[in-house]
C-alpha cells in the first residue's frame, strides 16, 4: 500500500532514474529505496526506459518532418465539398418528404407540361366517401412542375401503404406517390403529380385494399 511518503518521493523518481537532482535531494530517495521494495519496483521500471535512451545520439537526429505546403488547403476543400453535399442531400429530402418527420413517400414525377402557370391558391380536397372515423382530406397547390399534393389522413392503422393518384378531364390517370400512414406523429406528406391543377377533374386515393375519390372543384372550393 502506498503512503503519503511514497507518493511524494514516486514524483521525483523520473528525475532521479535520469540523474537529474541534487546530492541532497538523491541521498532521501536513495535512503527511502533501501526499506520500499514497491518504489525499488517501480525504479526499475524507469530505469529498463532510460537506458536505451542513454545510447540515443543527438547529433543524428534528423529534423522534424515538414508537412506539405498545400495540404491545409487540401483539407478545407474537402470539408468545404463535403458540407456542400450534405446541403443538397438534405434539400433532396426535404423536397421529397416535406420534411424530416413526414412518412415515407415515392414522388413520381411524370411530366411537366409547358406553358402553365399557377393563377389560383390551391383546392382543398375532402373525402366524404370516408367511412366512420376516418377522416381524409387533402391541400391541392398549382407549382411549376404540376400540382403539389398536401395529404390529412386520421383514422388508419398505422403503416398502412396509401397511394394517391390525379384524374385529369381526359380520363388519364397521374400518379402523385405513395406514404405510409403513421399514427400520432403530427406530421404529413407532401407529394407531386406532373398533371396541372388546371386539367385535374378529380382524385383517387388508395388506403391498403379500399379506393377512395373526391372531385377538385374549382378555386378555393372543398
């Protein structure tokens, strides 16, 4: 066991293996060595270093290695490519899902029909086909690329796949995606078609086996 003493002298132990201190200061180690086989121990392990440090030439030391001038400049380039591609995979998401939380959708967009601009707010879609205690909705904004599709569901099991699905005026149909529905966690998703909300005559949505359909009227309408 160690005592105050021991841990004292142990402190300058380095100092005396190397023959660094003082006669007076040497004598008090050298005396408290001959009753401490624990600091004797501890002594020889110093000394099993010192030794071949004994036989180092300063002379042939060669100079600390340089780095290469232009690796600090090297390394900001790569933090800086790095951050860049962080920004845009994040930008990608964010598009994509509306967000880190939204739940998990596949945007298909198909084509972007040229020549059509936005001239109205958006329709806000409701599914009175829903059966009791579900409620469905959704939030229609005319974009650039063709509609951006705002999904409400409640009511349905959680991890339910739900698929969704414009009708234009002609009879063809446009994907706008697909999410799983997750329960209780305050988020939605957004999705995309490539159908102009100008030529959307309704909308179709798939929960698991069931089709539900609600018209798009017109500006502003429900």
């Amino acid at each position: 066991m160690k005592t105050d003493g021991c841990r004292e002298l142990r402190e300058s132990l380095g100092a005396y293996a190397l023959g660094h201190l003082p006669e007076g200061e040497r004598s008090g180690i050298e005396a408290h060595l001959e009753g401490c086989a624990g600091c004797r121990g501890e002594l020889e392990q110093l000394a099993a270093i010192v030794r071949p440090m004994s036989l180092a030439d300063p002379a042939r030391f060669e100079s600390a290695p340089q780095l290469p001038a232009a690796l600090g400049a090297r390394v900001a380039a790569k933090i800086a490519r790095e951050r860049l591609g962080r920004r845009r995979r994040r930008l990608g998401l964010g598009l994509g899902l509306g967000g880190a939380a939204a739940a998990v959708a596949t945007v298909l967009v198909l084509l972007v029909l040229p020549g059509e601009e936005a001239s109205d707010p958006g329709r806000i879609v409701t599914f009175a086909s829903a059966p009791k205690g579900t409620e469905i909705s959704a939030k229609l904004i005319p974009n650039a690329f063709g509609t951006e599709i705002h999904m409400y569901v409640k009511g349905v099991s959680s991890g339910t796949l739900c698929r969704v699905y414009l009708h234009g005026r002609d009879g063809t149909r446009f994907s706008a995606g697909s999410f799983r529905y997750r329960w209780g966690d305050g988020s939605y998703p957004v999705l995309s078609s490539a159908l102009d909300l100008s030529r959307t005559d309704s909308m179709e949505l798939r929960i698991g086996g069931r089709s539900f359909s609600a018209p798009v009227g017109g500006a502003g309408a429900s």
